[in-house]
C-alpha cells in the first residue's frame, strides 16, 4: 500500500508537470510565465493538492479515521502542542541561520542564491486570490500533505523495514531534496530532522504539522512584512 501511495504520488506529479508543458506550448496566457497562475495552481495541486486525495483512500485500506491518524484523540494532545510551541522559536532561529550560512558560502564560490520561486510568487503575487491560495496552501494544504507522506508514511515504513538511520536521515533530506532550492537544502534537512524527533517525541503526526505549519506561516508574515 504505501509503494502504491507513493507509485500514485509520483504518477500524478508528473502528469501535473506534463500538462504544464503542454499548456505553455498550447499558448494558453496563465501558463506561460514560470510564475502563471494556471501553472502554480497545477503544480501544488499535482504533488500535496494529489495528497489531500490519496490521504483518505489510504487510511480506508488501512481501516482508520482521520482524528486517529492525525493524533486528534491523543489524551496528551495540549502537551504535544505545548512542546511544539516552546521549539518553534528555536527551529526558526536556527533555519535562518543555516539559510544565511548557506547564501553566504553560494555567494563566496561565486553561485549567490536565487530567490525560491514560492517567496517570488507570495511577494509578487498581485491577484487577491492568488495570495489567499499561496496563504493557504502553504500553512494548511503543504503541511499536512508533506508531514504524511514523509513522517506518516515513508519514515515509519522504512523504519519498520529495519532501516532506522536510512529513514531518519534519508527522509530528512527527501524532504529537504523535493523543495529543489540549493540555498534552503541545509535548514530544510535540519528542519526535517526535527520534525521527525517531535515526531518520535509524542507518537502524534500533529506535532509535526502544527511545527510545519506554524514555520511557514513565520515565514509567510516575514515576506509580507520585507514586501
């Protein structure tokens, strides 16, 4: 079931990618930029809009609801949101550090760090509803979608395969590789790090969502703030 999830996973995403190509050549306006409206909507929807389908097809083969899969049930619950509020702060410092770590030694070798599409769209995005999409996408649709596949689902799977440094590590920088952005590559794995600790932590994938989702909406107020 879960070479299935990520087989459909994988499928879909570059099915999304194949459409893009094709509309971009078909002329159609939305998808001739990099940053068009029509390709960003097909983009995040091909890879965690996808996720938010596959989700509930797979807890149904695996005989479970959504509040038990999600930890909504945990009797620890305001704890496990205690401890994810008290280490949000510190992850954020330490990415911001690791992001001008990294910009810093690109721009010494000469390869300075580009702008991650994601930040160029939410800071140029000028359609109110295209803000509101990114908004949402990135503190409740990216979250949720990337803390199943990568802390739900691929790293208990790997870890159950008797693989537990492969899938603590090699997760990580899974997750860290699918944002394809040089200059974040180090904050992100040490971010996935973490989440997979919280995760180990409390034995509730909410942890690390609510984490995911509270560091991109940090990151989401900032852009706005600098723009």
């Amino acid at each position: 079931m879960v070479i299935q999830f990520c087989g459909a996973q994988v499928l879909c995403f570059f099915f999304s990618l194949t459409m893009v190509g094709l509309l971009q050549k078909a002329g159609f306006a939305a998808f001739q930029p990099p940053d068009g409206s029509g390709a960003v909507l097909v983009a995040t929807l091909g890879f965690q809009g996808v996720t938010w389908v596959l989700i509930p097809l797979f807890l149904r083969r695996h005989q479970m609801g959504w509040r038990d899969a999600f930890g909504i049930r945990d009797p620890r619950l305001l704890w496990v949101l205690g401890l994810t509020v008290i280490l949000i702060p510190f992850v954020l410092l330490a990415a911001w550090g690791l992001e001008f770590l990294s910009g810093s030694v690109l721009a010494h070798f000469g390869r300075p760090p580009e702008t991650q599409l994601t930040v160029s769209l939410l800071a140029n995005a000028r359609a109110g509803w295209m803000q509101v999409y990114l908004g949402v996408f990135a503190v409740v649709l990216a979250p949720v979608a990337e803390e199943f596949i990568f802390r739900g689902v691929l790293y208990p799977f790997i870890k159950q395969q008797g693989y537990p440094r492969l899938a603590w590590f090699g997760v990580s920088f899974a997750f860290a590789l699918v944002h394809n952005d040089v200059a974040t590559l180090l904050p992100l794995f040490v971010l996935a790090l973490v989440l997979t600790w919280l995760y180990e932590m409390t034995d509730n994938l909410l942890a690390p969502i609510a984490a995911h989702a509270s560091f991109n909406a940090v990151n989401l107020a900032v852009i706005f703030f600098q723009k």
